[in-house]
C-alpha cells in the first residue's frame, strides 16, 4: 500500500510537469557539467548527443532546434565521430537549406574532411561548393586558401606560413 501510495505520486509529479521544459533542464545542467571539465568526456559527450538526438526528434521545429543540430554535429566531432559529425551537417544544409547556417555547415563538412578524415578530395569538392555557393562569405579566404594547399604536408605548410609572415613584415617596415 505504501508503494502504491509512492508510485501514484511519482505518477501525478511527473503527468503535471512539461516534458520539454524538463528536457531543457536536463541539457543545460549536463552543459553545465561539461564546461567544468577540461576536455568533455566520452561518456559526457555521448549523453547530450542522446539528449539532443531526443529533442530534435520530439520538437523538429522548436526555435531550439537549430542550435541543438549545430551542438550536436560539434560534439560528435570532438568525439571522433566524423562521419556523424557530417551526417548532422548535412541535416543541417537539409533543413535549412537558406542563410549563413548552412554556409557555416558546408564549411565545417569541408574542413572535417581535410583535418579529422584526411579526405583531401572529399575536402576540397566541399570548400569548392562553399565558394561557389557563397562567393562573399567571410570565410570564403580560407576556403581558397585550404584548396591551394591540400597537398602540402604539415611542415610545408608551416613553412609557407612563416614565409607569408616574413613577406608582410617587410612590405610592413616598407611602407613605414
């Protein structure tokens, strides 16, 4: 009788509530968690990919929605789970198909391509549908300048870099 009493209370607590306000409260305070450790764990990590997999598929059109698609791509990243990272991109580009966000999506996709997949053709058919698609786009300089040196090696590319730097540092004195 006393578990019953117990159960019906759990019950009554749990009808009254808002699910998706409950759901909310549930990611920002394991949000909350992750920003206190160093590095988001695996296992942390997992979770709010859960969590936001939940959302999105209870609210897909909540002005939330959006936001938890972008977080959850980045955390799969992190994660190393790439190919889910370009899978949420791509839901991304999909449901929002207008704007900066999905911009932002192709580039991102471009970029897991050439620094986590070593893709480097995947990589640049990316960067080069992001520049087509979005010729003024803030990012569209490093989308270029990923495509022109896709072959060099981490070295090479340093030291293209620091010749870039030395080369600007003298037009700089120049003009001085």
């Amino acid at each position: 009788m006393k578990y019953s009493f117990l159960i019906l209370s759990l019950i009554a607590l749990f009808s009254c509530s808002d699910p998706k306000a409950d759901l909310i409260k549930e990611i920002d305070t394991l949000s909350t968690v992750m920003k206190a450790e160093d590095f988001p764990s695996e296992e942390n990590m997992n979770k709010i990919v859960g969590l936001y997999n939940l959302y999105l598929l209870t609210y897909p059109e909540d002005e939330l929605a959006l936001n938890y698609m972008e977080l959850k791509a980045k955390y799969l990243s992190a994660n190393n789970d790439y190919a889910g990272a370009i899978k949420a991109y791509d839901d991304i580009i999909a449901k929002f198909p207008e704007g900066n966000r999905k911009a932002d999506a192709l580039f991102m996709q471009a970029f897991i391509y050439e620094n986590n997949m070593l893709d480097l053709g995947s990589a640049e058919a990316k960067y080069q549908s992001f520049i087509e698609q979005y010729p003024k786009h803030e990012l569209v300089h490093d989308a270029q300048f990923a495509i022109e040196n896709l072959s060099l090696s981490d070295e090479e590319l340093f030291e293209k870099l620091m010749m870039m730097q030395n080369e600007s540092l003298e037009i700089d004195s120049f003009i001085e």
